[in-house]
C-alpha cells in the first residue's frame, strides 16, 4: 500500500545552521507532496507544497527539492531559528480536486539549539 | 485563508460512553473532508475520507461501526466515537480544502477517555 518513510526522526542543530529532512514515497501516481509544521498540542500548519511537474521550489529560508524518478523529496531549512523548532512532517497525495488524501511521513522532531 | 474549526477541543469522557466531534469548515464548501488520529509523539494516521452526501471511505484497519461519520452539510463533518474505551485516547483532527487546494487542518480534539 502507500508508504511515506521519513528521516531522520530527530535532528539537532546549532542557530544559524542548516538543516535537512529526507522523506521517501512509494505510490508513484503521487504528484502532490505538502511539508507541515506542528507545535505541541497545536494542529499541523502547511510551510510549504511541491507539485510533481516541479523539481525544486524556495521560499525565503525554507526550500524543496523533487526527485520523482527516485521518488524522493526533501525539506532545507537555511540560517535555522529556535522557533523552527517543532515536529515536521512530510506528506504525498495523488492530488485530484480536493479529494487526494495525505499519507503522512512518521516525523522529524527539529530542535534549534541557540 | 482558509479556517477549519473543530469541537470540543477538549473531551473526558467515562468509558463505554460515545463522543461525538465536529469539524467545520468556516469560509469555504468542502465535499470532502478527513479524519487523522494522532497517538503522542506519533504521525497522523487517515482515519477516513469524509463524502458530504454519501457514506464515507475508511482506511484499512478502522472500525466503521464504532467511528461514525456523518457529512450532512458541505460545512459540516461529525465523527462520533461510539462506545469509547481507554485505548480510543487520542488526539483527532480533522482537515479540509477549498476546491483543488491545500488542505488546511482543525486545531483537533483531544479525547480521554477514562
């Protein structure tokens, strides 16, 4: 069945610094691949979206990259901030109209030491 | 934006008892909706697709009978938990999206059941 595999599931890095989540997808009619944020007891908020005809997409600090032979997509997040500190999650969806359901990663838990 | 709401945010509930949760979808119509729970310190996991109008799909493994949803209106979903036990403990939130856009998810419910 579809399968979202993310890593690495924590990652611990010094302001300033970058950092990189990887997550891997295995439905290849997957062409829709969202990167949510979520605080502790808070709902997921969208950062960022890339769409399978796209190879790469930035938008100030934060950046992703498409590799659909692969099926790999990645998340970078430049000159990291404590407040990017939050769990982030990966998702792909076979995006049709608004009924593509999400397959989430298992999440990276991101702490920015200051 | 668009603005997906969901109550009660907060449940205690007695065992064996049913709960039921709203999620609604403030500024715009949505014909499909979803439901994820969330365990601590895990992913979200696609509970079921929401269909205003029709029944709705469930993921391998959830119980139909004992997840009730309804998506009476194309504002409007219900999930009732029926018959809840410790193990239904959980966060639930749900998600919606505009016609052909992103899915944007409610704050969730955090269910204990006791």
């Amino acid at each position: 069945g579809e399968n979202v595999e993310q890593h690495p599931s924590t990652l611990s890095v010094q302001e300033g610094d970058s950092a990189v989540i990887k997550c891997t997808y295995s439905d290849s009619a997957s062409n829709y691949f969202p990167w949510y944020k979520q605080e502790l007891g808070k709902r997921p908020q969208l950062i960022i979206d890339i769409r399978s005809n796209v190879g790469e997409k930035k938008d100030q600090r934060i950046a992703v990259t498409l590799n659909k032979t692969a099926k790999h997509f990645s998340l970078h997040i430049t000159e990291t901030q404590p407040e990017d500190s939050a769990v982030y999650f990966c998702a792909a969806s076979r995006r049709s109209g608004n009924t593509g359901k999400l397959i989430f990663g298992q999440g990276t838990t991101l702490q920015v030491k200051p | 934006g668009a603005v997906v709401s969901q109550h009660p945010s907060r449940v205690i509930c007695k065992s064996g008892t049913s709960v039921k949760i709203e999620c609604r979808s403030l500024d715009f119509q949505a014909t499909t909706m979803f439901w994820y729970r969330q365990f601590p310190k895990q992913s979200l996991m696609l509970m079921a697709t929401s269909n205003e109008g029709s029944k709705a799909t469930y993921e391998q493994g959830v119980e139909k009978d004992k997840f009730l949803i309804n998506h009476a209106s194309l504002t409007l979903s219900t999930l009732t938990v029926t018959s809840a036990h410790p193990e239904d403990s959980s966060f639930y939130i749900c998600s919606a999206s505009p016609e052909g856009g992103t899915q944007y998810f409610g704050p969730g419910t955090r269910l204990t059941v006791l």
